[in-house]
C-alpha cells in the first residue's frame, strides 16, 4: 500500500482553507497534466466528509466502467483535531491558541485510477509524463552475422535520444538485449505499456530506418521513419500520445456524463437494462439535490449511486429533482469504488 499524505498548521481558518484548496488545485494538475485523466472537483456531501473534518474536498475521475473513483483528497479540520490532540502556538498577543490543521493525500488507488482508465485488452498503457521508461528500442537479430551491426545501430539511437529532452527533462531509453523471442520481447513491453516501441533490424540498417509503434494505437500498427528524423521528433512524439490520452479520456468522460432533470430519468441513467447481468451502465450525472441527507441516504440504498462531488466556484440554482424542493446548485452523482 503505497501513500502521499500531508499535514499543515495554520494561525487562521482563512490560511487553513486555503492551504486545503491549493492542495486540491495541485492534484487536479498533477492528474490531469502527468496521469492524463480529467477528473470534477468539488467539496464532499456531509455523509461523504471524512470524519472529523469540517470540509473534505475530493477530486472524482471516472473509469472505463463509468465508475467513480476518489482521485485524491483534501480536508480543512477547523480546529477539531488541533483540540483532541493538544496543537497549540503561541499567537501574536502572546496568549495560546489551538491551531487550524489540514490532511491530505493520495494513495495507491490513485495508480489503480490510471490503469483503469487507460488500459486495454492488451495490458497497461503508460502516460510518457510518468513513464519509467519511456522508449524502449528491440533489437531483431535473426542472425549471428547481424547482431553486431543491429545492436551498434540500437546503441547510436539511444546515443542521439540521450540528447534529446521531453518536459526538459532527458528522455528515459532502454535497450533490450535479452535473448528471447522477438514477439515475446514485444508483448512484454506492450504489457508493461511503454509509450514507445522501436524495433530495429537487419533490413532497417539498409534504409537507416526504425519501426515505431505507439502504445496510444492498436499494438501491431508500426510507422517507419528515418532515425535521425526520429531523434529529432521524439519529443513531439512523447507529447502527441500525452495528450492523445487525455483527449480520450476527456471525450470518454464527457460522453457519459449527463444533465439530469428528473428523477425518473436518474432513476433509468443509473438501471442497467439486465438486472441478472447488469451491463456497463451509468456515468456521472449531474442533478439538482435539497441537501437533504434521507434523499441521499435513498439514493444510495436503491441505487448504490452516491454524490461525489459537490462543485465548487458559481452555481445555478434550481429545484431538487427527487423532492422539488430549492436547490442551489447541480451536484455530481456516481456509483464509485
């Protein structure tokens, strides 16, 4: 289990709220500028809250189930925690005061976000931002006579790409020497979802061409390219399968993400059509609510579905769909992990 977790302690409530909200804010960018996942962000429901605290704020990414999960989480304690656990300074009078205390993290389920996310029918599938490796060259040697001048060639092109940088930083390259079977070398790095696969073999040196196969496109597609234009490109690259995965899956999120009006439109949203084996069904709605916790306390025994995120930032206030009763702004509602 695997965790990143914080805690801040501040003079006031003001610099404590805002210590949370910065904390959300990093972790949006984080998520969506590395992990390559949009995500909602908002404040959690008071039955969501984490215990103790006087406001959790979350960030919600949806999968390729359409399931929620909770990316990350922020929370403003007040001074509930400060009290039970005796954390006082001195203030500017002298006198003693209980500190305003933050939490906040993210843990393993974080990584369970992206592989759900981005992963297909063929293993995981790596943003180039967090990649360990972020190109890996596969040597074709199907003869002796070859293998020096195959593995001279593989050794100039990581050469060239040790040059190059990506998000200014050098790019991570890694040669394959191992002697197996070529296909077994390939599905390997396909499985571990490498963003770049460059083979390189005997007929590729006639040409001082590679082969490149992205992990953002179907597994057996390859382009050839002249090596040194690849050195060149690789970066452009790196950054084009970055973003061709953020750009999926902010297409995936927001086609199944639906303004809802009515509660038996929610009510069908959130029903698969086969109750003996439910379909992928569902996704994020967003729905006016009353506040009301037996509403959503209703909700989540007839439909599992709870709210995930309350947003943050202008409102439009409407009438709740379940009771017609004033709402003042639309919440975001989900089945989760």
């Amino acid at each position: 289990f695997l965790w990143q977790e914080g805690h801040t302690v501040h003079e006031t409530e003001a610099e404590a709220r805002a210590e949370a909200k910065l904390i959300l804010d990093l972790y949006e960018r984080f998520v969506r500028e590395h992990l390559a996942i949009p995500v909602f962000t908002g404040e959690k429901s008071e039955s969501e809250r984490f215990p103790g605290a006087v406001q959790t704020l979350s960030i919600e990414a949806m999968v390729q189930d359409r399931k929620a999960i909770q990316a990350g989480t922020s929370h403003f304690l007040g001074q509930n925690f400060a009290r039970a656990s005796g954390i006082q300074f001195q203030n500017r009078e002298g006198k003693q005061e209980f500190g305003w205390t933050t939490s906040w993290g993210m843990t393993t389920r974080l990584i369970g976000t992206l592989v759900m996310m981005h992963g297909d029918d063929d293993g995981i599938v790596l943003p180039p931002r967090i990649a360990p490796t972020q190109i890996v060259i596969l040597p074709i040697m199907p003869k002796e006579e070859t293998r020096a001048a195959v593995l001279e060639a593989c050794d100039k092109l990581a050469e060239g790409l040790g040059e190059a940088r990506y998000v200014d930083l050098p790019i991570a390259v890694e040669i394959d020497r191992r002697e197996i079977g070529g296909g077994v070398k390939n599905w390997e790095w396909i499985k571990k979802g490498v963003p770049l696969r460059i083979e390189i073999g005997p007929r590729d040196l006639e040409k001082y061409s590679v082969d490149i196969s992205r992990r953002d496109q179907p597994v057996k597609e390859k382009q050839p390219m002249q090596m040194k234009e690849f050195i060149v490109r690789a970066p452009e690259i790196l950054t084009s399968i970055q973003q061709n995965l953020y750009d999926r899956a902010k297409k995936f999120a927001d086609a199944n993400t639906r303004v809802i009006g009515s509660k038996d439109e929610f009510y069908d949203f959130f029903t698969p059509k086969n109750a003996a084996k439910p379909e992928i069904h569902g996704g994020f709605a967003l729905a006016h609510w009353n506040g009301s916790r037996e509403v959503e306390e209703q909700i989540k025994n007839d439909l599992k579905v709870t709210i995930r995120v309350i947003p943050l930032g202008d409102s439009e206030p409407g009438r709740c769909i379940f009771t017609g009763e004033a709402s003042q702004r639309r919440v975001v509602w989900a089945k989760s992990y």
